[in-house]
C-alpha cells in the first residue's frame, strides 16, 4: 500500500487549512496508509475527528517559535519518513516547507507542496516570499487551488509546468449542498464567517456597515469566529456606535444551519486561497457578495448571475453593492435561484479522483527514476 503523509506546523489549531486536511485524509484512508504530522501542538486541542486506521503524531507538544519548529521539523521529519517507509510528503502550506524539504533530503520519496493561500499574496511578505522562491524548485509538484494561481506559479518559477502544478479544489461538505432549502427573501440580516484577522478584512467591514446600514437601521449584520482581532472589532463596532447593527457572534459549531435566517453573505477579505465560505453560501442558495481579491472569489462567484464581485479594494464600489442587494428582493431571490449553478466542480468525487490520480503518478515515477 503507498504510505502518504502530510505535514504542517500545527494541526492542533482549527482552521479552513486543518478542516480541508481532516476532509482529505479520511477520504485517501481507503486507498492508502495516511500518515499526519504535526510539527507542534497540544494534544487535548486536537480538533479533527479522524478515521481510526490514520496514523497521527506531534513532534513538539505546545506552541513553538517558528526557528524552533524548523529544527525540531527537519530532524521529526526525517526520522519519520525512513521510519514509515513514506512514499509521498507533503508540505501544507509554507509554514512546514522549509522543514518538509530539509527534512526529506536525499530520501527516496516524492514531495508536493500544497498552496493554501496564494503566490501573489506570499511574494509580497517578506519570509514567504523567501520560503517560495527557496524550496518550491525543489518538489516534485506544487497543488494550487485555483487556476489563477497556477499560472502565476508557472510564471514566477522556470522549473514548473503545466504538468507538475496541479490544480486541485477543496471540497464542499456533501451534507451543506441542500437544492431543497427555502431561501429566506424576507430575512433582513447579513452573515460573514471567518478567522477574526487581518487577511479577513474585519477593520474594512466595520466602516462599510456604518456607512450602509445607518440608512437601513433595520438591517443587522453578525459575524461568526474568532482570532487574534476579535478584541480590536469588538471596540470599532463600539467607536463606530454600530453595537446595534454588528454583532459579533463567536464560534458556532452548527453555523452552517443558520445560515436560512440570512439575506446574503458578503465577505471583505483582502486576500484567500480559495475562500470556502462563498461555496458553503452558495450551497444554500445565499446570494454572496466579495472583493474580487486574489485568489478565488472570481472562480466561484458569477457576477450578477448569484452574486455581486466588487473591484478589489474599491470600498465605495461594495458599499454601493450592499446598498443593492438590501434595497432589491427581486435580485437576491434570482441569485438564489441561480447560486448552485456552478458548484458540481467544488463536489467531492472528481476532487478525490485528482488527489488519487496525482499521488499514483508520483510513486510511478519514483518507481522509473529509481
């Protein structure tokens, strides 16, 4: 049986990467001997529910810095490659890159490296840009989720092709695809879930609800997670006096079944990989609106077909979006209508079928080139 086994600084931290993870590795289990490691973390945090014949380990209990991860990575990793036998490695997004190359080294086994954000975004910080454009030359293949980043992978390192850059989608929860919903034209609500940081764009959120809903002061908007900003928007929903309007929702394990009490989903991220929360919308027949941001929103939303893309970063523009959605129920009820129309691609057997296809690939040419 090949031995496959994905890596990543921390597994022990729910987020959209380590829930595509737990997905992907309970699926490949019946194929294949699945093997998880994680550089760090805490055991009684783990949050994935995964099948029972998936090997699992931390190589460091805690949370450590990132120049200690790297070496306690390179030596975890080798001793757990030449120990299990791994055929493929791979590396889950750029934080266990580095570790995953090093660590691999002049071992016979294949190496991917997985993109959970995008190339674009990564080239213009500083120790991502570096990570990429140092340890990308060296795997075997680079899995982006969109087109759009494959090409610029293509274009950005002499190496790749069109053949070792691969792109493979993340996959809807079977169980949120739901063509018998009732969507709600009536609910005067709007829904944004996300890790409350940054790259979500919760600070632009907050001045564009203010702008908007003081002419719709019966209009609510709730946001779902949590993260590292939760604290300062708590206190610019209050500068603002939107504590009426913005309410800060929390976690919610079963958020997904709320989502019938809403209008619409926006999202005002600066930047994504490939943004589930739009497909997970669209499956229940929300109308969405997005920054047309790199990467992903442009791939799932159809512009005025279920949904508005606004230019990324042109905040007067979304403002003037949101404004349209809330004053017409005739448009949202027809973006609901049309919002499952483009989402067979985002379902879980053909994707399955690429991880597959990919990973079998690889250990044929590992087989001919050793």
């Amino acid at each position: 049986m090949i031995k496959i086994c994905f890596v990543k600084e921390n597994m022990t931290i729910m987020d959209g990467v380590v829930r595509v993870l737990e997905l992907v590795s309970n699926e490949l289990t019946e194929e294949y001997e699945v093997h998880l490691l994680s550089i760090c973390g805490e055991k009684d945090k783990m949050p994935m529910n995964l099948k029972k014949n998936i090997h699992f380990q931390i190589l460091k209990e805690g949370n450590v810095h990132i120049r200690e991860s790297l070496i306690v990575g390179i030596k975890g990793i080798r001793r757990y490659i030449l120990k299990n036998k791994i055929d493929v490695v791979f590396a889950v997004g750029g934080g266990s890159l580095p570790a995953t190359v090093l660590g691999s080294s002049f071992l016979n086994v294949r190496r991917v490296f997985c993109e959970h954000i995008n190339l674009c975004t990564s080239l213009s910080h500083g120790t991502d840009a570096m990570i990429r454009k140092l340890c990308v030359p060296f795997m075997d293949r680079v899995v982006t989720l969109t087109d759009e980043d494959k090409k610029d992978y293509i274009h950005q390192f002499r190496n790749l092709n069109s053949r070792n850059v691969i792109v493979i989608h993340n996959w809807m929860d079977e169980a949120l695809l739901n063509e018998h919903v009732d969507y709600n034209s009536k609910s005067k609500k709007i829904i944004t879930v996300g890790r409350i940081c940054e790259q979500k764009g919760f600070d632009i959120l907050v001045p564009i609800a203010a702008d908007v809903l003081k002419n719709h002061p019966d209009w609510k908007w709730e946001i779902y997670g949590a993260g590292e900003d939760y604290d300062k928007i708590n206190k610019m929903i209050e500068e603002y006096n939107m504590c009426e309007n913005i309410e800060m929702m929390g976690m919610c394990k079963d958020v997904y079944e709320r989502y019938k009490e809403y209008a619409f989903y926006a999202m005002t991220s600066r930047f994504e990989g490939l943004p589930m929360v739009l497909l997970e919308a669209k499956a229940q027949k929300l109308p969405v609106i997005a920054f047309d941001c790199k990467t992903g929103p442009g791939e799932i939303v159809r512009n005025e077909i279920d949904g508005i893309l606004i230019e990324d970063g042109n905040i007067s523009q979304y403002e003037k979006g949101l404004e349209r959605l809330i004053n017409n129920e005739n448009m949202r009820i027809e973006f609901s209508k049309n919002s499952q129309g483009n989402i067979n691609k985002f379902q879980k057997e053909a994707i399955v079928d690429q991880w597959k296809m990919m990973i079998n690939d690889l250990v044929v040419l590992e087989e001919k080139t050793w």
